[in-house]
C-alpha cells in the first residue's frame, strides 16, 4: 500500500492541478517518503513558484545530501524568493557546506552576480525580499557555526538602514565560539538595555565556554531586569548567585530565591525577614517545597509569626508551618477565618494552606462555608472537596461536609436557622469563649506574635452539624428585599446558555443555596457509591435549573469515571431530556448515557432527530462510548449541524473503522474538507490500511477531482499519525 500511495502521489506531483501538486510535494514530504526523491528534484523546475517552494520543503523534510546540488541551482537561479528561503532551510538541514559562502554573502548584500533575483518583485509587490533571505542566511550560518561569518553578521546587526537583526544575529553569534563570544561582548559594552535583555537570551540557549566571563558581568549589570534574566542560565548550586540573594532590587532577590533557595537554606531562612512581601513568598514557597532542610527551631517561629503579615505572604508562610509542624499547626489558624477584620486575601489564603493539612483543617473549612463573603465560603468547599477526593478512606469528614451542603444542613436556610433563647448553656459558654479567644488573637496579629493558640474547649463544628446544634445561638439575617432589576437578572440566570463562564463572586443567590449548588457541583470529584446516591436523592428532590445542572455534571463525572450509573435514575432523566434549559437537556443525556440498560441505546437514537443540535452532539457522544455505531450513526454524518457529523465520524471511526471506510471518505470531503486531516489521523490510528486503500480509491477517481486534495492531506495526516517511512524500519514502515 505504501508503494502504491507514493507512485499515485508522484504522478499527482508530475500531472496534477498547481493546487494538487502543491499538497502532493508536502505530503510526500510529511511523510518522509525517500522513495519520491525523483519526483521532488524534478517538481523543483516546476512552471508554478508555490510547486517548487513546496518541492524544495519536501526535500528538506527527506534530508537527503544527494538532493543538494539540484537545491543549489534553485537557490542561485530562480528568481522566486519563497523558492530560495525554502532551498536554504533544506541545505542548512543537509549541512551542505558549499552553501556557505553564498550565504555569507546574502547577509549583507544581495549583489551577488551569481544569484538570480526578480527585479521587478519590489514594484509589484512592494517588498524587498531580500530582507527574508538575508534573516535566513544568518540563521544558516549559526546552525554551521561558521566562525568566518562573524563580521558579516556584527554588519548587519549594526546596520541602521536595515531591518532588526539583534535577535537572530546574537543567537548566531553565540554558536560561533571565541570569535562569536567577543563580538556579543562588545555588543553588550555598548550598554543598550535592550540589546543586554537580547543578549541573554541568546546565550541561555547555548553552551559556549567563551562566553562565561559575559555571564559574570550580566550578573553585576546595573539593570535589574538583566540581573533577573541572567541568573537563571546558571545551575543553583553556582557560587556566582551567593551575592544576588542580598540585590536592591526585590525583583531579582524572588528570582534568585525561586532559582537556588533550595540549594542555599541557610541564606533563605534568614531571608523570612525580607522587606518585601514578594520576596519573602518565595521563600515561605521554597521552605514549604523543602522542609527537610528547614527544621531549625528558630526557622519555624520566624515562619509562625510571618503568618500575620501580608496576606499574599501569610498565605505562603502557612504553607510553609504546615510542612515544617504538621497540621496539627491548623489549629492556631482556625480564627483567622471568622475574622472579619483580617483582609479576605489573608483570610482564603489560610484556607487554600488548610488543604494540605487535611482532616484536621475539616471543621474550620465547614464553619467557612457558611461565611457571608462567598469568595470564602466558595474557598471553604473547594478545599472540602480536595480533601475529601485525596482521602483513601470513606467514608471521611470533609466528604461528609460536602454532603452536609448538599442536603442544606451545612449552610440553613434563614427561616430554619435557630433563634430560641433556650439554646443550652453549654453553647452559650462556648460563645463567649470564641469572643474572648478571637479578642486575644486580634493583639497577637497586631504585634505580629505566634498565632498557635490553646486547643478549644468548644463542641466540634463537625459533631455540631452532625448533632444539628449549632456552636451558638445566632441572630435572623435582615430580610433581604430585590429591587426589581435584581429581579429581572435572578430571572436571567434561568433561561442562559449553557458556556464556560467564571465564578462571580457576586450574586443575588442566597447563601445557603449557593453552598447546596457549589458543594453539588464538587462533588463529581468525590466519586463513591455513597456520593452517588446522595446526588441522586438531591436530583430528585430538586426544581431548580441552576441545581439541577450541578447534580448532573456530577453525576456524569461518576459515570464516566466508574463506567455505570445506577438505573434507578432512568425515569428522572428521561423527564429532564425535555426541559426548557439546554444545559440540563445535554447534561440529562451526558448522564443516561452512563446507565445499563439494553434500552438506553434506542432512546439516544431517538435523541438524534431533537431540534437542539448540541443534544444530538451529546447523544452521539453517548453512543460513542457504549460502543454503538450503526445505520443511525451513519446517518448523523449528514447531519446539517457540523460539529453532529465530526462526532458521529469519531465515534464509527472507534467502533467499526474498517467496516465504514467508504462513508467516512465521503465525510472528509463534506464542509469543505474541514475534517479532512482529523479523518486522517482516525484512519491511522484505527484501519491504516483501509483507510489508505480508501483515500487512494478517491484520488484515483477523475469523477471526485474536486476531493483530491481532500484525500492528499488526509493521506499524509495518516501516515504522520503512523511514524514516517525514512525512520523505521522496511518491515514496520507504517501500513506496508
């Protein structure tokens, strides 16, 4: 087969349209197809200036040195300039060496008597092309390190008349040894900042001995942005960053940090005292990544009483005392989220930290979720559900928080929440105790002591919920009364598409459901059969449409990560397949999908005459998955919504690749060829050889010459999904 797609290709190259032998020089190419040598040298005299560029670019893609010198004669003599730049890439590739000189040449000029060029080029398309060829040329002689090309390139580089060449020039000078070296130095005596930022970055990417002296002075350069930029071309444990740790200027002291902290703990612990908030983030980030290396006493209390600083860095430098202490530490955290004096960027900061500590963090982060900010009761329930998901065990508390939400039993609704006077004694002592605890810890952040206080005496957040008695008796919120235009986008939020979108940290939504919504949601990521049921009983106990959707993209999540669904949700989903909202119509099929039955498959092939197209995207998604591809599913490659047909072609192509060949040829043709290439590649990965056989029917086919460069391009997107024949062996060449 593999010889047969290369002779047919070949004589498209030789006979074919311009179009068509264009996309056949580059398939050849994409497929590293030695055997079409011949037929590429010969296309580089093609009449047509795009046929030869594209031949040119296959033969680079061959790498073959016996095609140089036919390279030469098109790089010298034809006047097209896209022609020259792509027969330079190709014999820069071969490392053909007579090209040197000539490329020398055309770095700084382009009168050179031997090369052709069309003089008329600049009059009709107003573009020197000169100036591509000469940033191709440059770029040539730093992939041979040609030494002798040094002036030539420092010429060009200074030459004011002409385009910037910095960038290309440095990284060529920089392959060039001594001769290279000396000429980026001079450059940087000259003192241009913007050159020096060049400079840089042209010689991290190389390993040239010569230019370490430069690398010392660009760590003493008077910008800082160099000294940031430079530090990082040297390996951490280098003796030459010792002195950037103490820089003026905080930008490099983060950089240096965040580069080499970890090799130097001795000089990042007495850093904890850094001025700059910035900086000392990274070292609380680079003690929390190293603990081990950190366990002085001393590190520790200074890490302890940083957390009452800068939220940005307090966040950090409680990371850093979980790691060091274990979470045990959470415990003198727990106030800081009631506070609400203590800035909210502080405040989620300690709770994204409680993560890493976690059961012990668990009901802090439940007492949170109740919070009036929803930034922090959002951040509350997230951190519940990492905890919950990294838990082997189950059940577990943070799970059991998430469950809490999700029935309303975390979070009560204003009218269910307890006002009675005759709460227990207990209760009311636990509440003057919090008061009197938080007033202590409010002296303590202000001269910035260690915040690890005495375990409470308290009742649990955690055995409260569970017991339904709360901490303290706690007053009605105010009724809260909408104008009538926060009425109309309440209205909104239940006819809106289904899209991507971020969380606002504002809404009209009152807390207890917004924590029911956002713990359901999370809860897909909790995947056990407990988790299951619960989000099952809420669908069926749930109206809203906002709820609902949490609970099914849940649901789904369970589904496709332990392969079924429970049936009992059958007749539910069936009723929310015909809801108004599109989002819980896509969402209910995601879902049914995931359910055992022998009769879910009829009802998703019923699904794909619904008049919402993203419905019949689901249902095919559904089917894909169940292994089901029949007559129906063919059909839907017709279907007047695109993004139907790609789907029905992905799911044939797994299912029964080999037995629908013909069909899918056809679609790759339909929409303009759009999918071509993605049919492609499902060729290659499902039924190369008949996908090959195929794509090669349809090119040989005079009445569908219209497709033909459908059937190229997938042809060499199958044959690149496969490997390429100049890399593997005769016997494991791709479809052979």
């Amino acid at each position: 087969m593999k010889t047969k797609v290369i002779e047919r290709l070949s004589d498209v190259l030789e006979n074919g349209i311009d179009v068509h032998r264009c996309a056949a020089a580059r398939a050849l190419g994409t497929m590293g197809a030695t055997d079409a040598k011949d037929a590429l040298i010969k296309a580089l005299l093609d009449e047509d200036a795009d046929v030869r560029t594209d031949a040119a670019s296959a033969l680079g893609e061959l790498n073959d040195p016996s095609s140089a010198a036919k390279l030469m004669e098109n790089l010298l003599g034809d006047p097209e300039s896209y022609v020259k730049k792509a027969a330079i890439a190709a014999l820069v590739k071969m490392r053909y060496a007579p090209v040197i000189p000539y490329l020398r040449a055309l770095t700084t000029s382009r009168s050179d008597d031997q090369i052709v060029w069309d003089e008329q080029e600049f009059y009709t398309d107003g573009w020197d092309s000169w100036a591509d060829i000469q940033m191709a040329s440059i770029k040539g002689l730093g992939e041979f390190a040609d030494v002798e090309a040094v002036a030539a390139i420092v010429a060009a580089m200074n030459d004011e008349m002409a385009q910037d060449l910095s960038e290309v020039g440095l990284t060529a000078l920089a392959n060039m040894g001594e001769a290279g070296a000396f000429a980026i130095i001079d450059e940087y005596g000259k003192g241009d900042p913007r050159m020096c930022r060049r400079i840089v970055h042209a010689i991290s990417a190389v390993e040239n001995p010569h230019l370490d002296a430069l690398q010392s002075g660009l760590l003493q350069d008077s910008e800082a942005a160099i000294r940031a930029l430079a530090l990082a071309n040297l390996a951490a444990d280098d003796s030459d960053l010792i002195d950037l740790f103490s820089d003026d200027d905080a930008a490099v002291r983060c950089a240096v940090v965040a580069h080499a902290g970890a090799k130097n703990p001795d000089i990042v612990a007495v850093m904890i005292a850094d001025p700059s908030a910035d900086v000392r983030a990274e070292v609380f980030k680079v003690i929390a990544a190293n603990p081990d290396a950190f366990q002085d006493e001393n590190t520790a209390n200074a890490v302890q009483k940083a957390i009452a600083g800068e939220p940005k860095a307090a966040k950090q430098a409680a990371l850093a005392l979980i790691a060091l202490k274990g979470p045990k530490v959470v415990k003198g955290l727990v106030h800081v989220l009631a506070n609400e004096k203590i800035p909210r960027e502080f405040r989620v900061g300690i709770i994204e930290a409680f993560v890493v500590a976690g059961n012990v963090a668990v009901p802090a982060l439940m007492t949170a979720a109740g919070d009036n900010d929803r930034q922090l009761r959002l951040a509350s329930l997230t951190a519940l559900s990492e905890i919950a998901a990294n838990d082997p065990s189950w059940p577990n508390d943070a799970g059991d928080g998430l469950l809490l939400a999700l029935t309303g039993a975390l979070v009560k609704a204003p009218e269910e929440e307890l006002t009675d006077e005759s709460a227990t004694g207990d209760a009311k002592e636990a509440a003057v105790a919090d008061v009197d605890e938080l007033a202590e810890i409010e002296q303590e952040i202000d001269a910035a002591l260690p915040l690890v206080g005495e375990k409470s005496e308290t009742i649990s957040t955690l055995d409260a919920i569970k017991a339904n008695v709360p901490d303290a008796p706690q007053e009605a919120p105010e009724e809260i009364i909408l104008s009538a235009e926060d009425e109309k986008s309440l209205a909104l939020t239940k006819t809106r598409k289904f899209a991507k979108r971020k969380v606002s940290w504002e809404t009209a939504l009152a807390p207890h459901l917004d924590v029911q919504q956002f713990a359901a949601r999370l809860l897909g990521a909790v995947v056990n059969e407990d988790v299951t049921e619960s989000l099952i009983l809420a669908l069926d106990q749930t109206e809203d449409d906002e709820a609902l959707e949490a609970i099914l993209f849940s649901l789904a999540k369970h589904g496709e990560i332990t392969g079924e669904l429970p049936a009992t949700m059958q007749e539910r989903l069936e009723a929310l397949i015909n809801s108004d909202t599109s989002a819980t119509r896509v969402l209910a099929i995601r879902c049914l999908g995931w359910l055992a039955g022998d009769d879910i498959e009829g009802i998703l092939e019923g699904l794909l005459n619904n008049a919402d197209g993203l419905v019949r995207v689901e249902a095919i998604l559904a089917l894909e998955h169940r292994g089901a591809a029949d007559d129906v599913t063919i059909a839907a490659l017709s279907d007047p919504y695109i993004g139907v047909g790609i789907a029905a072609a992905r799911a044939l192509a797994k299912n029964k690749c080999a037995e629908v060949i013909d069909e899918l040829v056809i679609f790759a043709g339909t929409h303009d060829g759009t999918y071509r290439r993605d049919i492609g590649r499902m060729f290659g990965e499902y039924a190369p050889d008949a996908g090959a056989e195929g794509l090669l029917k349809m090119l040989s086919d005079e009445a569908q010459k219209n497709y033909w460069l459908v059937a190229i391009d997938a042809l060499a997107e199958l044959y690149l999904s496969r490997g390429t024949f100049a890399d593997d062996p005769p016997e494991a060449r791709l479809v052979a």
